[in-house]
C-alpha cells in the first residue's frame, strides 16, 4: 500500500482528473444537441443520457475519497470542504422539506443540488490530489483545444452560413453556452500575453478566431459582463502602478460612475446603437436578485426558518414548478416572500427558462431554493478551495502559476457576475465554463503555490 502510495505521488492525478471532467463535459455538451431545441446541429456525439448519472456518480465517489483518504491537508482545502458540506448538509434539508411540500421532486432536488455543487465537489477531488507535480495550466490547454474547434464551427456558421446570435454555437448544444467558454478562452489569452506566457502568435490566431464569433454568439449581457471584468482589471493594473497611474484609474473609476449609475439607475438609453444593452440596463434596477436580498432580513425576521431551508431545490425553475403554475397552482409561501414573484411566465421566458420571469437570476434561485445560509456557504467554499489559491498563486515565482492565478481570478469574476445578472446559462448550466476555472483554481492549492523558498523549492524537487 505504501509502495502504491508513492507511486501515486509521482503521478498528476489532479491534472488528469481535471482535464478528463474538462473534456467530458464538451463531449456531453455536444451531445445535448440531440435532445435540445437546436436549430442546427454540429458533429453531434451518440452519449447516452443515463451517462449524466455516470457523471454524479464518480464527483459523489472522488468526493469521498477525498474527504476519507489519509492523507495531509491544506488549510484552505479542510475550510473550503467543511464549508462546502455544510452546505450539501441544508440542501438535503432543504431539499427533504421541499419534497414534503410538495414543491419539488427527489429527481429534481438531486439535479439541481448537483448542478450548482458538483464544480465545488470537482475542486474538493481535484485539491486533495494534487501533488507539485502538477500541471495547473494542463486544464488550460485542453480549454484553448476544445474551444478552438468549437470556434472553427462557430466561423463556418457565422461566415458562410450568415447565422447570427443562436445559430452560432459551435458543435455546442447553446450559443450561450459557447459564448460563455469562449470569453473565459479570451480571457486566458489575454493573461497569457500579459505574463509573457506562451506563443503571442498563438494568442493573437485565438483572439481572431473566438471575439468576433463569441460576440456574434452573445451580444448581450454576456458582453456587458466581459466589458465590465475587463475594465475593473485595467482600473486595478492603473492603480497597483500607483502614481499619475493610479490618479488615472480615480478618474476612470469617477468618469464611469458618473456616466453610467445614474442612467443604469433610471433605466435610461446608454446608446443608440445597443438596443439589447438598453434593454439590460433598464432592467438592472428591478434585478431579481436585488429584489430578493432587499427581502432577506425582513423574511428571516418572519420566517426564522428560512435562515437554514430555502424552498427546495428544483422549486423555482424546474419542470415541476412549470407544471404546478400551468396547474394553476401557487408557489411556495417563501419564495413570495423572498422575490414577490410567482410562477407566471413572459413571452421571453416561455418554453426554455421554466418559471423563471426575467427579473430572476442564476443567483436568486440559488438563494430561494438552497436558502442564505447555504448559499454563503457554497460562496465560501469556492473561495477557500479556488479563489484564494489563485490570489496566492500571482505572487509565484512560476509563470505558468502567475498566469493561471490571474486567470482564474479574472474568469471566475465573470461567470460569478454573469450568474447575479441574468438566468441565462450562469453557474449553475455552464459547466463547460466553471469545470475548467475550479479544476485550474485548485490545482494552485500544491505545495509550489505562493512565493518558495530554497528549502521548500529543494523538496519539491525530491523523489
């Protein structure tokens, strides 16, 4: 056993576990242009559905090897973990009061509980694996492969075929989908020239092949988002420079504020030219989840249950719920309370976004159906196992951990800000996206994270 155990230590488990769950979900997201509504589908791969539960069966089992094995810990790894199982904890609550009720289902509760957890649940696996080592960037350039053949495609469709916004999506079940992994993809190029990491050719061949499609794929609040994380890391580079640099990024941060709150606030016209973003804008004051934390202390105060048990996972945006408002039914009690929205649908939302209205978000229906508590505890444990690891990681001496570092951070900013404004392929559908940001971000939890000394540099090293 013990001789098995040192092998393993030579090996780059948590590089391979986090690259096969990478390429598995292209694979599985390719496939889904079978069963969803696609308009024109792409080299569509035969995975048999049942292949799903394959898919929870292998993060349940790695996470409990994960969290039995005898093996040292990080603190950041044991943190992040207990959090994270608090959090499992009241979605079973949760999800068991939500049954009882009758506002979900256990096939339901079990999917949604798993969509929003099983990247979380990848990070515990892939963190407690990793050894120095380790590739962090391996992830990486499996992401830059798949997405770059999904983005020939989207080319080919959008160049040849003339289809615009959902007729681009590469081999991939949703131009959204697509969008979303191709700017993180962008986003990744753009660390990489700014490190001096890699091929700038490269670099510049990818940012050609994937801006103008992913543009084409999403030009809404998907581009919004990309403008707004690219400007917030401009404004903090200006101001780590410190000096007339860093006066520079007070006058940026003024002049946009100054420009942009008030018309945002009004729901005003940003541009005559960007019909969709005005839309978005005027919306943004009547956010969902705006609405939903505004409620948050006056239903703990009513319901005190409601601090520990949310609605249910599966209550708000599932079949189940679209069938009780086509039933005429009503919703549960707390989900009123929370949002003061029912389970009536929009002309936009008919059909594909369940009883989502459009003031919903990937974030609200994480808040009403897992409950605050919970919510902050998944917050908590993707910031221990992932976003720290990488804060660490952009003061290392390695480049391909600095470079990684920024990308998470840069990457898991957007989808994080993605998933609070809009119900569109957020968090919790886009695992193509999160698979590749949390399977990097723990991989930055080895023993080469952070700034080495000799003696910790000399044991790296040794057999």
């Amino acid at each position: 056993m013990s001789a098995t155990f040192s092998l393993d230590r030579h090996r780059p488990l948590a590089t391979w576990l986090g690259c096969g769950f990478l390429a598995w979900t292209f694979i599985w997201d390719n496939s889904r242009q079978a069963s969803a509504d696609v308009t024109d589908p792409m080299v569509v791969l035969p995975v048999p559905r049942p292949m799903k539960v394959v898919e929870l069966l292998a993060i349940v089992v790695l996470t409990v090897y994960a969290v039995t094995a005898d093996q040292d810990r990080k603190q950041y790894w044991v943190s992040g973990t207990v959090m994270l199982m608090l959090a499992v904890l009241l979605a079973s609550c949760g999800s068991v009061v939500g049954v009882l009720a009758g506002y979900t289902t256990v096939g339901w509760a079990i999917q949604t509980t798993y969509e929003y957890l099983s990247p979380l649940l990848l990070a515990v696996a892939v963190g407690s694996l990793v050894r120095p080592i380790d590739k962090p960037a391996s992830a990486l350039r499996v992401l830059t492969v798949l997405v770059g053949a999904n983005g020939l495609v989207a080319w080919y469709q959008l160049a040849v075929r003339g289809s615009w916004g959902d007729g681009i999506h590469g081999a991939m079940h949703d131009a959204h989908v697509y969008a979303n992994v191709a700017w993180i993809t962008v986003l990744w190029v753009l660390v990489r020239l700014y490190c001096g990491y890699g091929s700038r050719l490269l670099g510049f061949m990818l940012l050609a092949l994937l801006v103008p499609t992913a543009w084409a794929a999403q030009n809404e609040t998907g581009n919004l988002v990309l403008a707004a994380v690219l400007g917030g890391a401009l404004l903090t580079l200006l101001w780590r420079h410190g000096g007339r640099w860093g006066v520079l990024a007070i006058g940026g941060i003024i002049a946009l504020s100054v420009r942009f709150v008030p018309t945002i606030w009004e729901g005003g016209s940003l541009s005559g030219s960007f019909d969709r973003f005005r839309m978005i804008a005027g919306n943004l004051s009547g956010l969902g989840v705006i609405e939903g934390y505004k409620q948050v202390p006056l239903v703990m105060a009513g319901m005190p249950h409601s601090l520990l048990v949310g609605t249910g996972p599966g209550s708000y945006g599932s079949a189940p719920a679209l069938g009780a408002m086509l039933a005429g039914g009503q919703p549960p009690p707390l989900m009123q309370r929370f949002t003061a929205e029912s389970f009536r649908l929009t002309a936009a939302a008919r059909g594909f976004l369940g009883s989502f209205v459009e003031k919903s978000t990937d974030l609200t229906a994480a808040v009403v159906e897992f409950g605050p508590i919970a919510t902050l505890c998944g917050l908590s444990a993707l910031w221990l196992l992932v976003i720290l690891p990488s804060f660490r990681a952009t003061v290392s001496r390695s480049i391909e951990h600095r470079a990684v570092g920024h990308w998470v951070i840069l990457a898991a900013s957007y989808l994080l800000v993605l998933s609070c404004g809009t119900a569109f392929y957020g968090w919790s559908v886009a695992h193509t996206s999160a698979f590749a940001i949390v399977a990097s971000g723990a991989s930055l939890l080895s023993s080469q994270t952070g700034v080495l000394g000799p003696v910790a540099q000399a044991e790296s090293r040794s057999p």
